[in-house]
C-alpha cells in the first residue's frame, strides 16, 4: 500500500507542477519566459541552434544541487520542492513551445514523452534521498541509497535518448 501510495504522491506533485507551469506561462511577459525557458532548455528557446551541452548540464545540475541537499538534514526537506520545481519549468517549457507553433508531431514524439520521464524519474529520486512520511523507514540512516545509481543513470539516458530524437528530428 505505501508504495502504490508513494506512486500516486509523485504523480500528484507531478501534475500539480505541470498545470502550475502551463498557468504560469499566462502571467509572465514573454521576455521574461525565453529568459528562465532558455536556462532550463535551450533548444526549446533557440532550437536546433542551441549548444547540445545545455540539456546535460541542466541535468547534471538538477542532480548535483539534491545530491548535496540531501547530505544536510536540515535542508533536505527543501527535495521535493526542486522537483517539484522541475516540473514547473518542464510544463512553463511545454506551453511556451506549443504557442510558438511548433508541430503538435514534434512536441508528442520529442518533447512530451521524455521529459515526463525525466520528471517523474527525478521526482522518485527526490524520494529516495528524501522519503516522505508515509514511507519513511523507522531508522533515518536506512535510507534505500542504492536505488541512487540506477536512477541517475536512467535519468541520462533519458536524455541522451531525447537528444538523439531531437537532432534526428531537426
């Protein structure tokens, strides 16, 4: 029951954070919007001009920031609220892109689908190194940590995936 529940937690954080996102994009001027899209993702900004690093390093640093969050106790509550955070910036992206015409083929085959994963992938790793109460074990030091390795990994490729996709797509 805890873990279908913990599933549920993740897919609420995640699609509350999407519509924040996709609402968010009505509220803000469009400078503004390619500013914070494009330091999520270039490519939704600039697109196939973009540099193919700066998916990777938004990655890597998405990763790093909750690895070291996660070393302190005091300040590994703020976990969820990153990923939460990344997937703002991934239904802010989502809507950006749509308005600005892009193919509705395009967005469903590239973008869509690995960038959900992706979320949803860095929210279970938010998890892991920060599990909520429902699931937390009795002890604090038994954190599952070896799920940690196998998720970074899935989280890259992932996105190695989706830059193939989308330089075969362009």
């Amino acid at each position: 029951m805890a873990r279908s529940l913990s599933f549920i937690y993740l897919f609420v954080i995640l699609a509350i954070s999407y519509i924040g996102g996709a609402l968010l994009f009505r509220e803000w001027p469009i400078n503004a919007l390619e500013t914070i899209v494009g330091l999520y993702d270039q490519r939704v900004v600039k697109g196939s001009e973009a540099s193919i690093w700066s998916p990777l390093i938004v990655t890597f640093t998405f990763i790093t920031l909750i690895i070291i969050l996660s070393k302190y106790k005091r300040v590994r509550f703020i976990l969820p609220l990153i990923g939460a955070t990344k997937c703002v910036l991934f239904g802010l992206s989502s809507t950006y892109l749509l308005s600005t015409g892009m193919k509705l083929v395009m967005y469903a085959v590239w973008w869509f689908p690995f960038q959900l994963v992706g979320c949803f992938l860095y929210l279970i790793l938010c998890t892991v190194l920060n599990p909520p109460f429902f699931v937390a074990p009795a002890l604090k030091k038994d954190r599952p940590l070896s799920a940690i390795p196998l998720l970074i990994g899935l989280l890259l490729i992932i996105q190695l995936l989706e830059l193939l996709i989308f330089y075969f797509i362009k």
